[in-house]
C-alpha cells in the first residue's frame, strides 16, 4: 500500500526505523484482530490497516521473517528454539518479544494486533504494557462465522503442489481445473482442509480463545462482526461496527 510503513521496527525490534515514520494522527487506532480459521483475517486485516492507515502488527509475519532472514532478537531466539522443538512458544517468551517492539504500541500511526494476545495472561500484560505507555485499546475486532460457513470455505481451497499458490473451487477456480494458473502444477487439498480436520482446528480454537473473547468481553472492548459475504462488504461492516463502539463519526479520522 503506497506510502505504509515498512514494519521495519517490528522486524528489527526497534533497531532499524519505520519508512516512512508515521505522521501523528488525531486518532491512530489501538486494536486486537481475532477470528477462527477460515474467517478471512489475513484479509480483513490487509483491507483495514488500508483504510485505517495503521500498522499491521502480525507475530505469524514476524515468525516467518526470522525463519527467512535470520534476523532475530533475544526472545526471538528463544521462540525459535522452542519451535524447532516442536514445543509451544511459552507466554513469557511471547510476552518478552512484544515487550521488545514497544515503541511499535507507541507509535503514532496506531497498530493492529494479530496473533496477539492469545491467551487471558498475555492479554492483561498487554494492559499492563499499554498502561505504561499511558495507552489504551480501542477494541477487540472479532470476526464470527458458522461452523458450515468456515467448512465450505476451508474445504474448497486448493493448494499448488508446486508454488504452493492457494485457489477455490467456487471463489477463484483455476482456469484448467486442478491445474494451476501461475506455474501449471496440480492443484491438492491440503490434509488440514479436509472437512474433519477443520471441526477438530475449531474445536481447538474455540477452546484456547473462548476465554480470551470472554475476557475482552468483560472488559467492554470486544465488537463482533459477522464475516459473511464479500472482503468489502466486511471490511466496511468492521468499520462501521468500530466506530460506532467508539462513538466517532462514520468518516476516517486524519
């Protein structure tokens, strides 16, 4: 998105700076992305941060990047580490690589949360870190689908065997079928999008994050936006949802 920054201190841990550095807004959004699987947040959260004009704050992005380049920090390390492993990133690890991006929180342009927090304990250090910084969160953007929605989304997807680019068999069919456009590799469907495999991820989802929505929910910053229809049609319902959560005028604030 012409002139977003670069993330360049999510990365780096603040080494490096943003480009451009953000101008101050009169109202930089402070929010929490969560959904399910299959809702569309990678996409929800492009199309926001688009709109919005804030930071798309992703620790999946930032996993990825350290895999690639090997820039890592001191609890990136550790996260690694214990990724390798096969073991679960504990919370103080988690914790301790947000801790490290803090001027990311402060930063002017505003952020969206994605992938964190994930559980109650690093939702209330997130509180804690964002009282320190004299900061408060706007919401908790939640996307809701039902569970037969998010199966016949999941389950039509189909994967390049070759280049790994991801088709639908109903919202964006190859033009040969079971071939892919980009690189002419065959066209599978991942073991994890088969329809049992997706009701077993859910029912794990709903498990680690129902107390987290019931936390957020207590605390009056959750808003939950039905993610049925086009990217579009959502985004502008999220958007809608949010300010009339925060009580501001339907127009993006500069």
């Amino acid at each position: 998105m012409s002139g977003h920054p670069t993330r360049a201190g999510w990365f780096s841990a603040g080494e490096v700076p943003c480009d451009p550095v953000p101008p101050p807004r009169d109202h930089p959004y402070r929010l929490v992305l969560l959904g399910p699987p299959g809702v569309g947040k990678g996409t929800q959260a492009l199309l926001l941060c688009e709109t919005l004009r804030t930071c798309h704050l992703s620790t999946g992005d930032l996993f990825r990047a350290a895999k690639c380049d090997g820039t890592v920090s001191p609890a990136m390390k550790s996260a690694l580490k214990a990724m390798k492993a096969g073991q679960l990133v504990s919370d103080e690890v988690v914790l301790a690589m947000v801790r490290e991006r803090g001027e990311c929180l402060r930063c002017q342009g505003g952020f969206l949360l994605d992938g964190f927090p994930r559980t109650v304990r690093q939702a209330e250090a997130l509180d804690e870190m964002l009282a320190e910084l004299d900061i408060t969160l706007d919401a908790v953007l939640c996307f809701e689908l039902p569970l037969e929605e998010i199966v016949a989304r999941l389950s039509g997807r189909r994967t390049c065997s070759g280049c790994r680019a991801v088709f639908h068999v109903t919202a964006r069919p190859p033009a040969i079928p079971d071939i892919c456009d980009q690189c002419g590799g065959r066209l599978i469907l991942r073991d994890d999008d088969r329809p049992e495999a997706i009701r077993v991820r859910m029912h794990v989802y709903e498990e680690e994050t129902r107390p987290l929505i019931d936390f957020y929910t207590r605390t009056g910053k959750i808003v939950r936006i039905p993610a049925a229809g086009a990217p579009e049609e959502i985004r502008d319902r999220a958007i809608s949802a949010l300010h009339e959560h925060l009580g501001i005028a339907a127009a993006v604030p500069n």
